[in-house]
C-alpha cells in the first residue's frame, strides 16, 4: 500500500546575490512626499518586485537619490517630527528637531528614513548600502548607467 504512494518533489528555488543582475535607478526627490519617497526606495532596495524575491537574500537594486533637500513634509509634520539617538551613556539622550537636521544634512532624512523600513538585521545593515542620496543634482555613478525612475 505505501509503495502506491506517489510523493511529489517539489524544489524550491532561493535567489542568490550572484544570481541577480546590478540595476541602476536615478530618483529625483523634488517634491515628493518623504514617506512615500522612502517606502518605493526600500522596496526597490530590498527586491520586493522582484519575481525571485528571497526574505533571507539581497535581490534588490541600488538607487541614487537626488535633491534631497527639496522633499517635502505633509501637514505639521516638519514642526512635530524629532529625531532620537542616544550615547548609551547615562544622560547621552539628545533630540534634534526635523528642521535642524534637514538644514545640516538633507541627506540623513531620506538616509534613516529608508533604513528604518529595512529589516533590522545584518542583511538591513548591507541594504542601506545601495543607497546613494546626494543633496544637489549631479552624482558620481553616471559610469553604472542609471535608469531613470518615477516615483508618484
């Protein structure tokens, strides 16, 4: 009887970094709503619209961001918005609103707010690599060729 018993064998492909090709896309965050500029980056990066998507493997492609010091905050975000970090020191918490760090580093806004929709593990840690952000409109990775990509 248990000789009868067909089993089916089924393979499961898992991707590999090897495996995918290196894809450029140019983002121009001139206007464009942070939060929704972040989400569509971190897909993007950690290959969620890639048919061989794998949770545990780096499938995504490298983005290049640019103006990031003319996108923008819905409503009173701007004004509530603060950014925690912390010595691990005692008395080593500082806060710095969302408009000094925009002033100092328009960068660091796209920057974290990417990397705080990234898995928080090593795997997130080699993702927020493939993110380039630079303030004006030039950038140094026009020998990759870059796509580019509209984003809504």
């Amino acid at each position: 009887m248990k000789e009868s018993i067909k089993k089916s064998v089924r393979i499961t492909k898992f991707a590999k970094r090897e495996e995918n090709p290196n894809n450029w896309y140019v983002v121009d965050a001139d206007g464009k709503v942070l939060g929704r500029l972040a989400s569509e980056i971190a897909k993007r990066i950690r290959g969620k619209y890639n048919p061989q998507f794998t949770p545990n493997s780096d499938v995504g492609d490298w983005v290049i961001v640019i103006n990031a010091d003319k996108v923008r905050l819905t409503g009173k975000r701007a004004e509530l918005k603060d950014y925690k970090t912390h010595s691990r020191y005692p008395g080593g918490q500082r806060i710095r609103s969302y408009k000094e760090v925009f002033e100092a580093t328009p960068e660091k806004v796209i920057q974290l707010a990417v990397k705080r929709m990234l898995p928080k593990t090593k795997l997130g840690s080699t993702l927020i690599n493939k993110l380039k952000v630079y303030k004006g409109t030039e950038h140094p990775h026009t020998a990759q060729k870059p796509v580019a990509l509209n984003i809504l």
